[in-house]
C-alpha cells in the first residue's frame, strides 16, 4: 500500500520534472548557441533567449500598449462569443427536433478562416464611427466573437441535454417551471461542458486576435508587430513579441484552470 | 387547406425578409446620400478658394484619413507628415483601394503604376475615377526615397563577381529593350503569367518607363541602373529617421550605416563599361534565381524581357524568375540563399542590413519614387 502510493506520488512527480528537464536543456541549448547549429540557423534568424529578454525589456512601454490592444479584443470576443453560444445551446435543447442540426450548422462557421473574415468585418464596421480605434476593435472583436460561438454551442448543447436519467422527469413531477428547471438542473449540469468549451475557445480566441489584427486598420497589436517586424526583417524584435503572445496564453490558460478548479470544487462540496 | 396555411406563413415570412431588407439597404442609401450633399456644400463653398497640397495634408491627417499600406513601405508618407508637422499617424491600408473608393481615405497611398492606374482608369477591375483625382508626388515634396533595385549579398557578390556582372549586364539590356517598347514588355510580362489584366499591365510598363528614365527632379536619365549618390543618400538620410526599430542593437546599426554598407557600383560600372558582355569573365555560379518584391507584373518588365529575350542566356546564366507577393520578404530570401538576387526598396534593404543581413545593392532600377497620394478632386 505504502510503496504503491510512493509509486503514484513519484508518477505524479516525473509527469512534470521530465518535460521541465527537456525545458531546461532546450533552454540551456538555445543560449549556448548550440540549437542554431543543430537548426542550421544564424542568430539573426534565431536569436538567443538573453537578446530578445534584453528587447522585451527596452521595449516594455510599446509591448504593454500592444498587449493590452490584443487582450482586450481576445477577451470581449471569447466573451460575447460564449455568452451567444450559449444563447443558441438553449434556444437549440428547447426545440431538440432541429436543434442538433442546428448547432451543427452553427459550427460550420468556425470552418471559415479568419483570414476571410477579418477584411469582411472591416468593411462591415467601415461606417459605424469615425473612430479608427473604435472601429477597428469592433471589427476584430466580432471575428473573434464569431470563431468562439460554435465551441460553446456545441459544448453546451451537450450539458443541456445530457442529463442524468430522469431528472427531467422528475423536475415535472415537481411541477417546476421552464425558468426553474433551467435553475436548477440544467445550468449546473451545463458547467463542466463550458469549462471544456472554454479551455478550446480561449486559445482560439488569442490566435484570431493575433491574425486578425494583420488585417486591422489601426495599426497595432502583439500579430501586427510580429507581422511587421518579419517583413522588415527584424527578426529578433519578432520573436521578442512571438515570446510574449506565447507568455499571454499560457498565463489566461492557467488562470482558466485555476477558476475551473476552484468553481469545481465547490460544486462538488455542494 | 392546411397546405395553404402554410404557403401564407412562408409568403408572410418571405415579405417580412424582404422588407428587412429593403429598409437596411434603404438606411444605406440614404447615409451615401447625405454624405453627398455635405460634399457638395462644402465644395461649392471650397470654389471661392483654391486648395493646396498642404491644406489637404493638413486636413487628412487632422481626420486621420491618410492611408498607406505599412510594412515597410511607410517611411515616405511619415517624412512627408513630419514636413507639414503632423503626428506620424496613418491607417493600414488594404492590397485595393476600396477605402479610397468609399472615403474611409481621404489621401490614399498608390504607385505611379498600379494603384492610381486602378483608381483613374475604366477597364475591368479598375475604379474609372478618371481626371477626377489629384495626386501628391513624394519627389516634388522633396520626400522621395528609392526604390526597386537590384541586391543580392556582400557574400555572394564577393564569391562571384563574374555573374553579379554578367546578370547586372543581361538585365540592363532587359530594362532598355523594355522602356525601348513598353507595349511588347506588357505583353512579354503577360505572357510569364499575369497577376492582372493586359491593360493594365500595358499602362504599368509606360509609367514604370517613366520611373526608370527620369530622376528625382524630373531630369532626363539615359544610363540605367545608375545609382545616383544624391538620391541614394536622401533615402539613407530619410531611412535613418523615419525606421524606427525597438531592438537597440539593430538602431545602433542602422545609425552607424553609410551608403557604402548599402551599394556597391563596381559591378555596375563593369557591365555598363562591357562592350558586349563577352569581356566580364565566366561565371562563378550560373544557375541563379531572382526574387520579385511583388507579383509578375510590368513592374518587373525588364527581368521578364531579359529572359524572354536570352539575354541571360547568352551570357551563360540560367535564370529563373520568382514572385514574391503578400508576405514574402525578398530581403529575407535572398539573404538565407533561397534566392541570389533580389529586387526590393532602398529602404527595406537598409532595415534588413540594421538587422546584420549585409546585403548590397548592385544596381538601381528605379531613379524616382513612384509613391504618390492620391485624392478626390
């Protein structure tokens, strides 16, 4: 028993310390100057982890002013897409005869590529105001907002639909409302699935943000700079922003985690 | 009778679409209207007082409705900003001119020989705008920076100066057969596979003869590909203001860089020098590829000539031609060695070289800038 649990706890262990060692060693590589002979690559195409830090932090007014540009459309986009997705699961489990054909058509959207969407979208928003920013950060957001719809629904569909053996039924014997038995049975048993929507829809999210700003008007954003400073050939000021989009997702990612854990966990104290 | 019920509910249905239709698109129009009658208020109360360039400068940049397409190609429209004092503000435009088309820029950027060929003339895919626009020219602004012209690397031009001289040689003689007779050059580059129509690529190759025979103050230039130390150090001066680069390594660079770590003429002189170009020696390296900064085009009508023509040929050179186009950083290519040569703007070539790409620029196509802005009358 004793050693069993020692095996599990040290499984446990060696799921994290292996692929952080390979971390290490990669790092270490990259700084040594050793992956550019293995890659074939000079350091101007791949330059050290020591140079790009050095431009991150001469550059972290502007990276901060592009950052908060791509977080914001990511986020108002991952939101307002979620909130309709939702919107359309519920509309879709209400009227079940269509509403899986429904959702399914509803996920086709996510098949057109943001690259087709993103100029559409600018000239759909080209005359709500005269604000470029405005204007702009609505355009992007609704690309955005778009690629997260089709996740959640579909994901929520789920949770609204497969509940536990007659609980339905017996929310009627109850005599409980619509509103009520979606109170009480359906929104707690939709959970679970939007978290899962969630961890699929937040990198999306971060990736049309990047890709859509190419082809935003205003000029900025963390995809804009890594855009331009690639057709400048300023590739080390490129990965430096590469780096911090990379550092942006994982951030929002494990902040999920954390929220999805906690909300979790309470619900199975309950 | 059921079947009836429903045939209304979907007739009932189908008008209330229509309807919702009919009304957005209506909304629409009636935006487009009024817009144009504010136009024509303010027009007839502008015909008492002649507009300048500088009164439009001003208020474009005061609406902020100054396109240009970014990602290097920039520099002229922020020194021409910094001139009148204005931010160095500008919005992304697009591979059209839509935006120009429906006022979202008031002063959009466009080439000589593309995007105010699309905007002026009436054939298939263009605007048809006609003498209803204005331009502002970079070179009568004083602003003019460089650009196409013909690089490849310090490294590769020192290994093999037989075949830098030798492709300088076959390509010049491309470019006079093409300025000689832009209407065969138009139908040559078609030929090579067009991006765009053959009129246009006719009206493209008389207005890249312009460019390629008339320098910065307009005077007559008879010696192709001449780099003209003037122009060249303007562009210089203009690229080391106006390209700004977040990495301090590669700023300090690009201040440090002087016209000789950007061209070097020897080899141009060999060519131009060269009776027939039987006298510059064997080639070190015959098989060589050239990179386009965009899609095959007149713009490139002398590389295609040249081909065409087995100018490169006759000189031992096996040449292939490849377009670039969307994202494709010539300077980067021809910099890993995917390519030999490349063809590319002054500027972008002295931003890559900031970056440590030491390339070097054998000739000069181009003598003037093409970059205009264009605006509605």
């Amino acid at each position: 028993m004793n050693k069993k649990q020692k095996n599990m706890s040290w499984q446990s262990l060696s799921s994290i310390i292996y692929p952080a060692i390979f971390g290490i060693v990669v790092f270490v590589m990259w700084q040594g100057g050793l992956l550019n002979i293995l890659l074939h690559t000079d350091t101007n195409t791949l330059p050290s982890p020591s140079r790009i830090n050095s431009i991150i932090m001469d550059n972290q007014a502007k990276i901060f002013l592009n950052l908060k540009a791509t977080v914001i459309v990511a986020l108002v986009g991952l939101l307002f897409g979620s909130l309709i997705g939702y919107g359309i699961a519920i509309v879709a489990a209400q009227y079940r005869k269509w509403g899986a054909g429904g959702i399914t058509l509803a996920s086709a959207f996510n098949a057109v590529p943001i690259v087709a969407l993103a100029p559409v979208m600018n000239n759909l928003t080209k005359h709500i105001s005269s604000s470029v920013d405005f204007r702009s950060m609505l355009a992007k957001t609704l690309v955005v907002m778009i690629v997260c719809i089709a996740g959640m629904s579909v994901n929520a569909y789920r949770g609204l639909t497969e509940l536990k053996p007659f609980s339905e039924d017996l929310m009627k014997t109850y005599a409980a409302g619509n509103f009520t038995v979606f109170k009480k049975l359906l929104l707690p048993n939709s959970i679970p699935y939007v978290f899962t929507a969630l961890r699929i829809s937040l990198p999306g999210s971060i990736i049309s943000a990047l890709v859509t700003e190419y082809f935003s008007e205003k000029v900025i954003g963390i995809g804009r700079q890594i855009r331009e400073n690639i057709v400048t050939a300023q590739f080390a000021t490129a990965w430096a922003y590469i780096i911090i989009s990379c550092l942006l997702g994982i951030v929002l990612y494990v902040l999920l985690l954390l929220v999805e854990s906690v909300v979790m966990k309470n619900r199975n104290r309950k | 009778m059921k079947m009836e019920i429903k045939n209304i509910k979907k007739a009932t249905f189908m008008v209330l679409v229509a309807t919702a239709m009919l009304s957005f698109s209506a909304c629409n129009k009636d935006s487009g209207t009024t817009e144009t009658a504010a136009e024509e208020v303010k027009a007839t109360a502008a015909t008492s007082v002649v507009k300048t360039d500088k009164d439009r400068i001003l208020e474009a940049s005061a609406a902020g409705k100054i396109g240009n397409w970014g990602l290097g190609n920039e520099y002229e429209i922020l020194a021409l900003l910094a001139k009148y004092d204005q931010p160095l503000e500008f919005l992304s435009q697009d591979f059209t001119m839509d935006g120009f088309d429906d006022d979202s820029i008031a002063l959009a950027s466009a080439m000589t020989y593309n995007e105010l060929g699309l905007v002026k003339n009436d054939y298939d895919g263009a605007y048809g705008y006609g003498d209803e626009v204005g331009t502002i020219d970079m070179n009568d602004e004083g602003v003019a920076m460089l650009e196409d012209n013909l690089f490849t690397t310090a490294e590769f031009a020192k290994a093999n100066p037989n075949t830098v001289k030798a492709f300088v040689y076959a390509t010049l003689k491309g470019w006079e057969d093409a300025t000689a007779d832009p209407e065969a050059a138009a139908e040559v580059v078609y030929k090579y596979g067009s991006s765009v129509s053959s009129e246009h690529q006719l009206y493209m190759a008389s207005e890249v003869k312009k460019l390629v025979e008339t320098d910065t103050e307009g005077n007559p230039v008879s010696n192709y590909g001449y780099m003209d130390e003037e122009a060249m150090q303007q562009t210089l001066d203009l690229a080391k203001t106006y390209i700004k680069l977040d990495d301090s390594q590669a700023a300090s660079k690009l201040a440090s860089l002087t016209l000789d770590d950007v061209r070097d003429t020897s080899y141009w002189e060999a060519a131009t020098a060269s009776e027939d170009g039987s006298d510059l020696g064997t080639p070190e390296t015959t098989d060589v590829k050239v990179q386009l900064k965009w899609l095959p085009q007149s713009q490139f009508m002398g590389y295609y000539m040249a081909l065409d023509k087995g100018y490169y040929s006759d000189l031992g050179l096996n040449v292939t031609i490849v377009p670039g186009g969307g994202d494709i950083a010539e300077t980067t290519a021809v910099y890993n060695g995917t390519v030999d040569f490349g063809v590319t703007w002054v500027s972008n070539m002295i931003s890559a070289n900031a970056a440590g790409m030491g390339l070097l620029e054998v000739a000069q196509i181009y003598q003037r800038s093409g970059l205009l802005l264009v605006y509605k009358k």
